[in-house]
C-alpha cells in the first residue's frame, strides 16, 4: 500500500501543481488581456493627440495669417488716420479763414452808394462791424432807407438770389 499511497501524494502534488499552473494561466490571460487593452488605449491616445497636433498646427498657421492682416489692418489704420488728422488740420484753418473773409465780404458790400452822405456811412460800418463781432442780427438801420445794408440783409439776398435760379 505504500505504493499507492505514494502514488496518491504523486497525483495530488501533480493536482496542485495543474492547479496552480491553471491559475498562472488565467492570470496570465488577464494579464495579456490588459496589456492588449493598455496597447489599444495607447494607441488611441497616440492618434487622438496627433489629431489634436494636426489641429494645432492648422490653428497656428490660421493664427499667423490673421496675425499678418492684423498688423495690415494697423498699418492702414494709421495711414487712415493720418490722413484724417491733415484733413482735420485743413477744416481747421478753413474755419479759421470763412469768419475773416466773411467779414471782407461784409465789410466791402455794407456801404451803399445811394448814400449821400459819407460820415453817416462810415459811423454806419463802424456799428455794422461792431454787431458782426458781437454775433448775427439785424443791425439797426441807417434812418429811413439809408442804404446800409446788414449782413441778415446780404444773407437774404444771396439767398433770394439762389431762390431765383
């Protein structure tokens, strides 16, 4: 008997054994599994960012595109601007020029010639000039008809004048 009793530890060791083989076998499947599974992830990963790098790059060259309209676009501005600062300067000193040569225009027409008396006239142009300085109105006239005119009285001719054509 000691032979098969022998034999039986024989079996039972090489049982353990199978089993402890089979064990390494489904560990090492889920391990194989896993390792397969980490392999996809990585791979996915790996493509996800080349994506993501392919977009990157696409966005970068847009970037610099509008980067260089960017720095256009300024340039123009300022160009622009410049140019409406020299026509702001013009305006400016045409604004400074329509009083002075209004006043010319005023001062040349306020006598009239049917006036017969001349220091009537030229005490006349004095108070003329004198409301044309203080701001627009009617100037007070010259008596009855005395043939000054007023710069109310010139706007309304040249615009009579323009009425007519």
């Amino acid at each position: 008997m000691t032979e098969y009793d022998d034999r039986l530890r024989e079996v039972e060791r090489y049982k353990a054994k199978f089993n402890e083989n089979k064990q390494l076998v489904n560990d090492t499947r889920k391990m194989s599994k896993a390792l397969a599974d980490a392999i996809r992830l990585k791979d996915e990963n790996f493509e996800s960012l080349k994506r993501q790098n392919g977009e990157n790059v696409r966005l970068k060259k847009q970037l610099e595109a509008t980067m260089e309209q960017l720095e256009t676009t300024i340039l123009e501005v300022s160009k622009v601007k410049r140019e409406l600062d020299s026509a702001l300067v013009e305006v400016s000193r045409l604004k400074i020029s329509i009083p002075t040569e209004r006043d010319a225009a005023v001062q040349e027409f306020l006598v009239d010639p049917n006036c017969d008396d001349d220091s009537d006239n030229k005490a006349s142009i004095s108070e003329q000039s004198q409301e044309s300085e203080d701001g627009p109105g009617d100037a007070e006239e010259c008596g009855d008809d005395n043939g000054v005119e007023t710069q109310s009285d010139i706007v309304r001719g040249s615009a009579s004048d323009e009425d007519d054509s």
